[in-house]
C-alpha cells in the first residue's frame, strides 16, 4: 500500500471513531487536534498533529501552539512532547493516531504532574516594581434600569439633574391624618 491509501484508511477509521467526540476535530484531511481533557479542567491541553506526504513511514508532525495551551509553561508543553515522540518512534510504520491519541489520555495525570495552572498574570511599569494582578477582575455590573424608571428619575429632576427643593417634604396635613395626631396642642 502507498502512504496515501494508508492515510486514507487511517482518516476512514478516525472519523468513524471520533464521530460526534468534541475532543477530536479534523482541521483538513491531513491535520487534526485532539483535547486531553475536559474544557474546564485546568490540566487540559490540545495536541496539533500534521501528517507529511509520506505519513505512517514519517513521523506526524506534533505541536501544543494552539491557544488553549497558553497557560501551560513551556517546560510541560516540551516534557509532552517528548514523551509522545517516543511512543512516535514505538509505532513508526504503522496507523499511529487512535494510538497516539488514547496514550495522551491514559497518561495526562503523568504528563501534567508538574503543571501549575496561571492565576496571575506579572505586570511591570518603567521604574517601578513588578506586580502582580488578576487575570480576570470582576467588572462591576451596573444596575439597569427600564424606560419608565429613568423617566420618573428626569421628571423628578430639573435640566441640570438635581433635585427640586422641598422633594423629600412630608405634607403635614396628610401625614397627622394618617397617624391621628391632632394639630389642636
């Protein structure tokens, strides 16, 4: 068999595999990424593979560039790598990615021992000290208000938004009427 009938068989059986798992995605005949993990665990990476013309005989080409990996350090990402081009060199010759792909999962908890997942990000202005600040601030939410309510607010206002005098007075007839008082004392 020539290479491309084996990558042609290779990428049959994938995609009857993979049907319908969020964690494969098939970029183009010959390249695909595959998530370890699930999307909200912080040891989670995805894998880039690329087959070259003369894939199973040439090892795929592998990378972690995709952005979902930004948060892993460039250590954990090298320490993936090679233990994945080892098992690379185990299946050379052969359909390797379902292998490939099931190693990673099985050995996620091994590959990312090491890992500490980002929770700051270091910034530093010119002449001062570094520091550090969240990634993520909470933006405070502003409260919204309805057509009706910012009307009542204007009407009560004058043009240049300040209350009219007396707003808060209470009518003091009306309020001994409510309360019994009597204004005979």
């Amino acid at each position: 068999m020539t290479a491309n009938e084996d990558q042609e068989m290779e990428l049959e059986a994938l995609r009857s595999i993979y049907e319908g798992d969020e964690c494969f995605k098939e970029t183009s005949p010959v390249s695909f990424q595959f998530r370890v993990g699930q999307l909200d665990d912080s040891k989670a990476f995805i894998l880039d593979f690329t087959w070259p013309e003369t894939y199973p005989d040439t090892a795929p080409h592998i990378s972690m560039d995709a952005f979902f990996n930004n948060r892993i350090a460039p250590e954990t990402k090298q320490l993936i790598l090679s233990k994945l081009e080892e098992q690379v060199e185990a299946n050379l010759g052969t359909a390797m990615m379902y292998t490939l792909f099931e190693w990673a999962k099985e050995n996620q908890e091994n590959l990312m021992e090491n890992h500490q997942p980002a929770v700051t990000a270091v910034m530093a202005t010119p002449g001062s000290e570094v520091t550090e600040a969240p990634l993520a601030k909470k933006r405070e939410k502003k409260e919204q208000l309805t057509k009706a309510q910012k009307r009542r607010i204007t009407n009560r206002t004058d043009n240049k938004g300040d209350l009219p005098r007396g707003w808060n007075w209470v009518d003091v007839i009306k309020h001994l009427s409510k309360t019994g008082g009597s204004m005979d004392d």
